[in-house]
C-alpha cells in the first residue's frame, strides 16, 4: 500500500490527494449544540492512504463511507476498520491513517456533550471509540447506517442528519445557561487564568469544575491553556509567515512556555510540525474559515450568546 506521509515531501502529497470539503451551519434550533455538519470526500490513487493529525478539538462523530481511517490519540492504542469513529474532547494530537473515502462530520460543542451524551466528557476524553462497539454510542447507529443510504447526494444526507437530532427526546437536567455562560468565557481571549474565568461567570470555581467534567472534559486549567495554544497555532496555520514568534498568543510569558505546552498538545516541537504536510487539515481550516469564520473548533462561540452576555455574574453556586 502506498502511503503518502511527511517523508515524501509536501509536493508528492499535494500532487495525489484532491480533499472537497463543505461545512453546514446547523440550523438554529439545533445551532447551541453542534460546531458544524461537515461532508468530506478524500480521492487518492487506488491503494494509496495519507497520514495527518487533527488538533485538540471538541468531541466528533464521524461516519465514513468507503475507507476507513486508522487512528490513534498521541500515545494511545489505536483504533481501525470503524465505519463510525466518536471521539472525545481531545488536549491531545489524533493521528490518523486514511484511504480514499467519503465521510460526515458532526462536530459536538460542550452544550451538545451534555444534551446528547450519557457519560460525563472527562471520562471520555482523548478517547477514541468505535461507535458501533460502545453502548454509550447506540443510539446513534441509527444514523450511521442510514446516511448514506441511496445514491450520494450531500443535501438528502445533511436532512438526514438534522432530522435525527432533532427527534431526540427532550433533555431533563441540562445546565444550558451555567455551560453556555462557562464556554463564552474560556472562549475569551481575555481571560486567561482560573481566577479571570470564576470573576467573569459569577460562579463558584467547584461549580465551575464540575460543569467542566461533565460538558467540556477538562478542568478550567487545562482549557484556557489549550485555548491559548490553540489561538497560537490556529494564527500560525492560516498565515505561516507570521512565523512561531508572530504567531504566539499575547497570553504566554514568552516562548518557552509555548513551546512546553507545544509537547505537551502535539506531542512534538513547532519546529518539527511545521516540517510535517498537513494535506487534509490545511485545507479543513481554510475552507472552514472561509465558510465558517472560524478555522478550527475550539475558536467557535457558543451559538444564543454574545460577549456581553456574560457580564452579568449568574447566580453563585
């Protein structure tokens, strides 16, 4: 098989892989739990894979039609042959191995964690699961198996998507405001530690952590860092002649502590990952960006919100 990976050079791999991609809104009464609806199609010469890695993220479902792809979350097991990969919020790389394929993406923003998932998304973070093996994915085999039924036709399949998530049966217990109101703080370049985020909710910080366990899958701490990073490589990504330095976010001391966090997101060096051929995801955040207006997830604002509607401190808890 061939595999067009960093070691051919980023010309070989532009001059064989052709990667459409096309990002949908949800629509509005579904828009405060979902980042975006996205169809893929990958074409590469017969046997042929191509190797990338995705950037910490909010959680996925993916469902593919044609190849499957071989992924792994920076040192974890890996995971093949899933005709359905859910993936948790992630702080970590998902490196991933693909053929030519079809796919849909359904991107889950924390609100959409909590009103869609059983489990708490701590305990499913940097995970990777086959969403036909676990139980807390049953209900959306339904989905899986159904959307690409018939010949392709990507607006037949988008109502497919958005009709199974709208019969869902109504939440009970969703904290919507303390979760919309906790992710349009992190997602604040302002706000940069701990004791920020507490004043700019107007919660209790053990309030703040449980809601953060159980919607966005990391403690506070660890969010605002990988928002921070994310900010940095997201600059860095779009216009690469920035370069690391005029890339990195004013919230960082200097540039060794960006480089500390660089390790410990990726799992490897700026340096060394801008050497590597980003084949898929360069073109995921362009034309996201274009389309979208925010190249990666982690940049989107919660949908029903405003920066200001966060001023006014909720009642403490």
């Amino acid at each position: 098989m061939l595999s067009l990976n960093a070691n051919e050079g980023l010309a070989s791999v532009s001059s064989q892989i052709a990667v459409k991609v096309r990002f949908y809104s949800p629509p509005e009464d579904l828009r405060r739990y979902f980042t975006t609806f996205y169809h893929t199609t990958i074409d590469l010469p017969e046997g042929a894979t191509v190797k990338d890695a995705l950037q910490p993220e909010w959680a996925n479902l993916r469902v593919f039609s044609g190849g499957t792809p071989t992924a792994w979350v920076e040192g974890g097991p890996v995971l093949t042959g899933s005709r359905m990969v859910v993936t948790g919020p992630s702080s970590k790389a998902i490196n991933f191995e693909i053929p030519a394929t079809r796919m849909w993406g359904i991107g889950l923003l924390p609100l959409g964690w909590a009103r869609y998932m059983p489990r708490e998304a701590a305990l499913c973070a940097n995970s990777l699961t086959c969403g036909y093996e676990h139980p807390d994915c049953a209900p959306f085999r339904v989905l899986a198996d159904k959307v690409f039924q018939g010949e392709p036709c990507e607006e037949a399949e988008l109502a497919r998507i958005i009709a199974f998530f709208r019969s869902f049966p109504p939440a009970k217990g969703l904290e919507t405001d303390r979760i919309l109101r906790i992710h349009n703080a992190i997602v604040d370049p302002a706000i940069g530690n701990v004791r920020e985020l507490v004043d700019k909710v107007g919660m209790g910080q053990r309030t703040i952590e449980r809601t953060c366990s159980r919607a966005f899958g990391f403690s506070p701490k660890v969010l605002l860092r990988r928002q921070r990073f994310m900010r940095s490589l997201t600059q860095y990504m779009l216009d690469p002649s920035l370069k690391w330095i005029g890339a990195i976010d004013s919230q960082y001391h200097d540039q060794a502590q960006f480089v500390r966090d660089f390790h410990e997101f990726m799992g490897t060096n700026p340096r060394e990952y801008a050497a590597r051929p980003h084949p898929i995801l360069n073109r995921f955040m362009q034309e996201r960006m274009r389309m979208h207006g925010a190249a990666v997830q982690t940049m989107d604002r919660p949908e029903g919100t405003s920066p200001s509607s966060v001023d006014a401190p909720a009642n403490a808890a």
